[in-house]
C-alpha cells in the first residue's frame, strides 16, 4: 500500500459503524448545524463534549458512610451522599457501593448489566458525545460543515509529527494516541489521517492582499484547555481533560464555553500583551509559492521529540488495516475513494457495513468517512471499471454461505473497493462570496446551468451586491481551496462553464469540493514584491561585488530584483524580488550554495507596516537559541509563537539575530528578548551594536530568559539560574513589567605578535579573534584552561551536552584533572591599569568581571567593605580585576567559602602576554599567543530589563490573567 493510503487509516474517525441506530428508536432532538446525533449505547466510561460530565458509571453517588453491600441507600435512609467518580475510593472503604444517578432509591440489582443512561447521543460523523438534556445547548458545528464556517482562509503551519499526551483531534475529537500533527501557529491538533479534513481557519498574522482588514475579531479554537481553565463569563470551569470541550481565543487567550463564547463581544484587543504583539495588520507578507513554513522562519529539522516510553514505529501499515476491518462476522469492510485523485494516490478511507445493508446508507456511510453533509441522494458509488449499482441493496460474499444471500446484485462478485461519485445534475446552487468584504461571512446564492459561464455569474452577482453600474471587465471569479496545508487561488477564464468546472472538481475529489469556495474580487493589479535577507556571504564588499556573486553563484535576473539594503560588515544583503517563482528559486538554491567555503543562509522577510502601529504599541523581538543549555527552546519557540505574533519570534540557528533586526528597524520603540545562555546574549548584544545606526530605535531594552548552563548575566538581572519549564505567558508578562537598567559593555583588542601553530591531543585550537566584545568577564589562565578542556570535549561528543547538569558535571572533571597544575600566572603576564603598572601576587588566574556573578552564580570579588576600592555596579564604567590561586580556591570561591583577591579596578586595562596563555571571555575559549590585550569601554551603556521585584498577583490559571474584563449582558447556560 502506498504511505498516502497508510496517512488516511489511523483514526478512529476512520471507520463509521452503519446500522447502529434502530427503525424503533426515537429520532435525536434537534441539534447543533451539521451533526447527525443518534442514541448510542456505550460500552465504556464516557464524558458529553457539551457540559463535559460523565455521561454514565462515573457520574453515580456514593456512600460516605457505613458500607452498602448489593444495593444502594437514598438519602432519605441517612447515607450521605457524593457525586464522587467511581474508582476514587477517597479513603473510605473499597466494598462501599457506586451506584449510578438514576439507580438512586432502589437496589443496583434492579439494573444489573445497564450499559447506558437514558439519552446518550453521538454525532455519527465527528464522534461528539451528548447528553439529551445538553443536545439544545450544542453550539459547536460538525467538523463536516466547519469548513464553510470559516470567515477568511488561512492555511495551517504543520510541523513534523509527533506524540502529543492528552490532547485531542480536532476533527474526530478523539484523544491523539499515536503520531499527531500539530500547528506550529495556532492550538489545532490532528491526527495523520485526520489531517486532509483539517480546514483552513488558522490565525491570521499577516496581510497578503486578501481580505486584508484593521479590525480583528476573535479567533476561537475549542478544546485542549487546563481543567482549571474558567469561563470568563460564568466564571465556572470550562476546560477538561478528558473530552474536546472549551473555546479559547488564540489572540487575547479569553476562555468560555461553547453556549458562552457567542455572547462575548466579536472584537480582539489582544488581552493583556497587546501592547507587545505585533498587531497582524501592520504586516505584510505576499508570499504565494512559499510554504507557511518558510513564512515563519520555522526550521524542519527541529522535529518534536518522541516521548521515551512511545514506540514511534509501531503504527504500522498492517496493523492499521487489521485495526479498521470489523471482527463481526455481520459486517463487512469497504475501501473507499472519493475521487480520482485518490485512487491516483492509493488513498482511500475504511468504513464498517452490515452485509446486507442498502445501498443509500452505504453511500451515506461513505459520505461521513469524507466529512461530506450532502445528501446521499446525490450520490452515488462507482467500482473501478465504472461500473454503477443496478440494485437497492449491496452484499458481500466475502467469508459468508451462498446460501444466506438473497440473490446477487452484481452480475459478478462485490469488489472490495468503492468510488464515490456525484449524479449529474442540470443545475446547482452555488454560493459566491464577495473578496472585498473585510469581515463577515455574507455570499450571494446563485442558481446556474449548463449555460452558466463565468462572466454570466459576474453579470448576475454585480446587482446583488448593488455594483450594477460597474463594468464586467474590473471584476473576475476565483476558485479558492481551502486545504489545511494551503489555501490555493485559481482565477476562473471567463468563457470557464461553472457546472462543468463542478462536476470536474467533484471527480477528482468528493472532499476537495467540500472545501472549495468562489469569491468575486475586484481586478486591481497587485504589484509583487517578496523580500528576502541572504546572509553568510563574503564581508566588506559593495553592493556591486555582491550583485556579481549572486549572478555568478545563484544566476539571478537583474532585471527580477534589486539590493534593498547591504550589510557590508555582517556579509548579508535583503533582495526584494518581484517575480515569485524567481524568489522561490534564490530561496531554495541559496540553502545548498557555498561562497568561499562558507554555507548561504536565505529567510523570507516580512514587511512591518510601522506607520499603522499603535501609539502605545511596543512590540517584543524574541530570539531563542533551540540549541542553548537543556534543549528548551525548541519548546519555548512554539509557546512564543502561539502567545505572540510569530513574525516577532526569531530562530537564531537560521540566520542569527540580523534578520530579526532587519524586520524591527522602522519599528520606532521595540523590546528584545533573548532566550539563550550568556554567549547567545553576547551574540545578540554584538549584534546590536553592530547595526545600532540603522534601527530607528537605537537603544532597544533586552530581557533574557536563561537557558544556558551558567546564566551569570541572567542571575544578575533577577531572571534566575536557569529556565525550568515556568509558563511563558508569566515569563512575557515579567518582561512587560520589568525595570530598564543600564550596563557596561567592554571591547577586548587583541594584538599577537606570533600566531599559534600547536595543537593540543590532535584538536587544532579555536583561532585566536582581534576584537571582541565583552558582558560579564574575561579570564587568562587556570579559569580560561577550565573552559577550554570543556570547549574540546563538547567538540568530541556533541550529541551529549544536551541539560545543564550533564555540562556542569564536565566542568568539575576538568577541574580535577587540573587540581595539582601550576602555571605561575602572575610571571607570565604584565598588567597595566589606567597607565600604572600593577604588581601582581602569586596567582594561576586572572579575571576582569563586570557583573558580580562568575562561574554559575559565585561572586568572585566578595561583599567585605574595602577603602581601597568603590562598590562595584554594572553601569559605573569600571572592571574589578581578581585573582585566583588554583582549581581549590575556585572550588572554595563557587562553595561561598571564600573570595578571589582583589587586584585592581579601572577603565582601561593593558596585559602584556609573555607566553601563549589560555584566555575566555563569557565562556568562549581558545589560546592567545604572546602580545598585548586591551580592555576598554565600548561606546554607549546598553540598556539591560531587570526583573522587577514586586510580587505578581496571584494569577491562578493562565487564563485569569491573560483576559480583560468584557460586558456581559445575561448568560443562559
């Protein structure tokens, strides 16, 4: 079987059972748009998807008292009674009676064996359970209909698959046991074969010229909320973990239930971090032939990691397929396609059938399994040949006597597999929806036939919509899929026949139908511009020199592009293109181009409309190193993105930081916020500095989240000693309420007179760098030797410094292996502070710091009052020069035990290396040869955001805090 057929047959959704509703059972009461509720009897513990109580079994009384054996007491007899689920004993004894709500009042065994409750519905298409008292509150639609509820198309942004614990598809709604897909945008879960009937109703973060509007409303997504989660307009608990229940607006993270959320207010202002999302109409991005992927800058190497106790390959091809074959020997099992282009692809979808069942409810049966809600009647089934069903009924004779056939009703055997097909028709009604409304669902119903062409439609929609007067000519038809994945546009000729182009679609696929869509727009000509930033080629070059490369390298058309903006000192360049098949092709060649040994790097670049930003609007650039201390940030890059506009979230594995400031440099007041250790700090710190003149914001604030293995500088600033899985929404809320600060940076010129050509155990040493930049402290001797034998090991095996306790723990096996080294430090170097010569003691170390904090935590000059020396700050423009003795006064120094020795403090710092010496500045090591080191301040102070100290209130759950008070008028629930 091909893996397009394995990707459609792993749900439970996958396989409806017909035949399970009775002629003698009551109709289901009116329900919710598109369901097809019927009474079920349950065979195991099952919750409503509506009120989210257990439907039977768990939902009993319990005695609290003396113990009941066989039957259960009433109240009235003076047992006290519970609603506590069955199985929590809750410290009473086991042998005390459970018996169900509607057993109360008279012996459990007067119902032996009941396996339902009175009035247990279930939607024979999307599984929602109900109760029949909560059927007239269902309020969410069939996931048969969601398509043609969406009110702009936006595509979804899927990830690889992974395992997701205790969360639930959206489109069957049942728990994601196995491999899931999951949006990387929005909260949408699904399963793998669930994921074609996904529609396409993500968030929408940017302007593309379609339907493009200021206003935002909220955008709803049900389920997968904390059981804790509250209804922000009844106040009780909304959200469950055992059912698909609860409505949350992905933008502001309002919750409330589903009979709730239609009274919320329509318009978003974002909740609480409004002011630090990138509102979603200041950014344009037209971005056709790239995937959302792309868009969003997401890497598809950083796949989600299995959980250790799943096994990844054990959904199998035959497993599956045993899994939808029904075991009762009244059943059958059909494959079924919904169209040619599934049979092309071997994709078909299992349903479950009584051997002698009609054939209107087989075709109905095959109808749900595609999410179709149209009438059967429509419909037909075709076997491949085309051959057509000549009788009512259908039997198989697979596995069954001849005998108990009633006769057959094909001329030869029943063949296994099934195509659906759509009768022909002489006209239809279709709906035609006007592009240039901004909100709102309104479309225009419009009978055709077979004399219906595209411009006809336009000449009979135009005076529908009070566009009479207008010429045909400035207006055109548009076909729209809305698939999950992506949302394609197809302009209609206008000689194109409607009915002729809906039976074609409707034979390729039953389903694409289901989601296609016709919009009349204006015929404005859109003027194509796609910018991309192309980093890692050669520095300090002109613009012409560049232009040449690209030519000679990437064969690009001159006359499809130009050089937007050139960053010479950094090697990188931002093409605007205005074709964008040729933009696709520099985006894809650039990614397996090397110039002059060094591997390009191209990103898609959106544009930030910083006119239309709100006044009080402060935007937050996030960069997160996936790669830092832990492997955290994989994990923090999706919440970001999430409670965020994902355009502000920056990868810094594709690309650096540069593109992310690109992005921000009209933005006229923005944050930054770095999660990462202290050298993805100093990265984005240099960074800054670098292209400070071309932000119009030139002194941005940068917060950090710490998720290195040190995280000095973070400590210093209050944000702890390590990111351990706290809420990112409270982290961004932290950043919001943080205070500025001012602090030193330090430039490192280093002038050797002789390069280094040892190596060391056969590692060729990191190559000595001519000017750095410093944040927290630069060390020569026994402290750099530490990191260096830490630097090669980590070369070694990469692969194992993946958590903090792992690295801290080779950190102390260098240091023993170093315990008994002598270097005589202080007769190898000369130190010169603010032009005086400076008499070093007997020492193996020298350290300049310029945050109290060194080695993870330790203050390495002490809290003891000196006269000699002022009380050391971050922003008074001095380094505190320390000393330390060996790897024991190090230990004693991180053990609290003991202090380094103070040396000196000053501005500017002169070292004279006598010999080739060790030497890390924030953590990066290598060997500096004999020569001079110079320290002095570099240029302006940053300004630094330290965690306020005022306690938070209490916040409870996540979305308590994360909703603004709403006008609420009166609540039915």
């Amino acid at each position: 079987m091909a893996d397009g057929a394995r990707a459609l047959l792993g749900s439970p959704a996958s396989s409806p059972q017909l035949g399970g509703r009775s002629r003698s059972q009551p109709p289901a009461p009116l329900s919710a748009p598109g369901h097809s509720f019927r009474r079920v009897t349950l065979t195991k513990p099952s919750f409503c998807h509506c009120c989210t109580d257990f439907i039977w079994g768990l939902a009993g009384y319990q005695c609290e008292g003396t113990p009941a054996v066989g039957f259960s007491y009433p109240p009235s007899l003076g047992h006290p009674l519970s609603g506590l689920p069955l199985g929590h004993a809750q410290g009473w004894q086991a042998t005390c009676v459970r018996v169900r709500d509607h057993c109360l009042g008279h012996p459990c065994a007067h119902c032996p064996g009941a396996t339902s409750c009175p009035g247990s519905y279930q939607c024979e298409v999307c599984n929602f359970m109900s109760h029949e008292k909560c059927l007239k509150h269902v309020k969410i639609p069939c996931s048969c209909i969601a398509s043609s509820l969406v009110r702009i198309p936006v595509a979804h942004c899927f990830g690889p698959p992974g395992h997701y614990k205790r969360k639930f598809c959206t489109v069957c709604r049942k728990q994601l046991e196995s491999l899931a897909f999951r949006c990387e945008v929005c909260e949408l879960h699904v399963h793998t074969d669930c994921l074609p009937f996904a529609c396409s109703d993500c968030r929408q973060c940017h302007q593309d010229g379609h339907q493009d509007h200021d206003t935002y409303h909220h955008h709803w997504r049900e389920g997968n909320l904390s059981s804790s989660a509250r209804c922000e307009v009844c106040k009780k608990t909304c959200g469950s973990s055992e059912v698909l229940s609860g409505m949350r607006c992905e933008w502001c993270g309002i919750l409330a239930h589903a009979s709730c959320y239609i009274i919320v207010p329509p318009e978003c202002t974002f909740g609480r971090l409004r002011n630090m999302i990138l509102p979603p109409n200041c950014v344009r991005l037209v971005s056709r032939n790239f995937s959302k992927m792309h868009c969003f800058r997401i890497s598809e190497s950083l796949q989600t990691e299995p959980d250790e106790d799943e096994d990844v390959d054990g959904l199998t091809q035959g497993s599956v397929k045993d899994a939808q074959i029904s075991t009762d020997s009244s059943k059958q099992t059909l494959k079924i396609f919904d169209g040619n282009d599934a049979v092309k692809r071997n994709q078909f979808r299992l349903i479950s059938v009584p051997r002698i069942a009609k054939s209107e409810e087989v075709v109905e049966a095959a109808l749900r399994a595609y999410y179709v809600n149209d009438d059967q009647q429509h419909y037909e089934l075709q076997t491949f040949s085309q051959q057509t069903l000549f009788s009512d009924d259908i039997i198989n004779r697979n596995d069954a006597p001849e005998e108990i056939n009633p006769g057959p009703v094909f001329r030869e055997a029943v063949p296994e597999a099934w195509i659906i097909r759509a009768k022909s028709k002489d006209h239809e009604v279709i709906r035609i929806y006007p592009g240039w409304l901004k909100v709102g669902m309104a479309y225009i119903s419009l009978r055709i036939d077979k004399e219906s062409t595209t411009q006809t439609v336009i000449k009979e929609v135009l005076p529908l919509l009070g566009r009479q007067t207008e010429c045909l000519q400035n207006f055109k038809l548009l076909e729209v899929l809305m698939g999950s994945k992506q949302v394609q546009r197809m302009v209609l000729d206008d000689q194109e026949m409607i009915l002729s182009r809906l039976r074609d679609i409707r034979k390729t696929s039953i389903r694409q139908m289901n989601q296609t869509r016709f919009y009349i727009v204006e015929n404005n000509k859109s003027v194509v511009r796609v910018n991309l930033f192309v980093g890692g080629l050669p520095p300090q070059l002109s613009a012409e020199e560049y232009t040449n490369i690209l030519k000679d390298d990437l064969a690009v058309k001159a006359n499809l592009l130009s050089l937007t903006h050139v960053y010479s000192m950094q090697g990188a360049v931002v093409l605007e293109m205005s074709c964008f098949s040729e933009a696709e092709r520099i985006y894809m060649l650039a990614k397996d181009t090397t110039v002059s040994d060094k591997q390009l790097t191209a990103t898609v670049i959106p544009e930030v409309l910083h006119t239309k930003l709100p006044q009080n609007c402060c935007p937050l650039l996030v960069f997160v190193n996936p790669k830092s201390g832990g492997l955290k940030g994989r994990d923090l890059l999706y919440s970001f993105r999430k409670l965020l506009n994902p355009h502000q979230v920056f990868e810094l594995t594709n690309g650096g930081p540069l593109p992310g400031f690109h992005t921000f440099s009209q933005v006229p007041y923005f944050r930054v916020l770095v999660c990462g250790g202290d050298g993805t700090v100093g990265w984005v710190l240099g960074a800054l500095e670098e292209i400070r003149h071309r932000l119009v914001c030139s002194e941005p604030s940068v917060a950090i989240l710490p998720l290195g293995t040190g995280n000095d500088l973070g400590r210093v600033l209050r944000w702890g000693a390590g990111y351990s899985g706290e809420d990112p929404y409270s982290v961004l809320i932290s950043v919001d309420e943080a205070d500025e600060v001012l602090m030193d940076r330090w430039t490192i010129l280093l002038d050797a007179q002789e390069a280094v050509e040892s190596a060391e155990n056969g590692i060729l040493e990191p190559e000595p760098p001519k000017i750095v930049q410093m944040n927290n402290y630069c060390g020569l001797g026994i402290d750099a030797e530490l990191s260096l034998g830490f630097h090669h090991a980590r070369e070694e095996e990469p692969g194992k410094f993946n958590s903090r306790f792992h690295n801290k723990g080779v950190y102390v096996k260098v240091g023993l292996q170093r315990i008994n080294h002598t270097r005589n430090l202080h007769k190898e170097i000369k130190l010169q502070v603010d032009q005086h010569e400076v008499e070093l003691p007997s020492i193996e170390g020298l350290i300049f710091i310029n945050i109290p904090s060194w080695g993870s935590g330790a203050d390495l000059w002490g809290s003891d009052h000196d006269n000699r020396f002022e009380k050391p700050r971050i922003d008074d423009g001095l380094l505190e020069v320390v000393g330390v003795t060996g790897v024991v006064h190090m230990g004693q120094v991180q053990g609290g035990l003991r202090s380094g020795i103070r040396i000196a403090q000053g501005s500017y710092f002169r070292v004279t290396l006598l010999k080739p010496i060790p030497v890390q500045v924030d953590g990066e090591p290598w060997i500096q040869p004999p020569g001079q080191i110079i320290i002095s301040v570099a240029g302006p102070k940053v300004h630094m955001l330290k965690k306020s100290k005022q306690k938070q209130k209490k916040t409870g759950s996540l979305k308590e805090t994360r909703t603004d008070s709403i006008p609420i008028t009166e609540v039915g629930h």
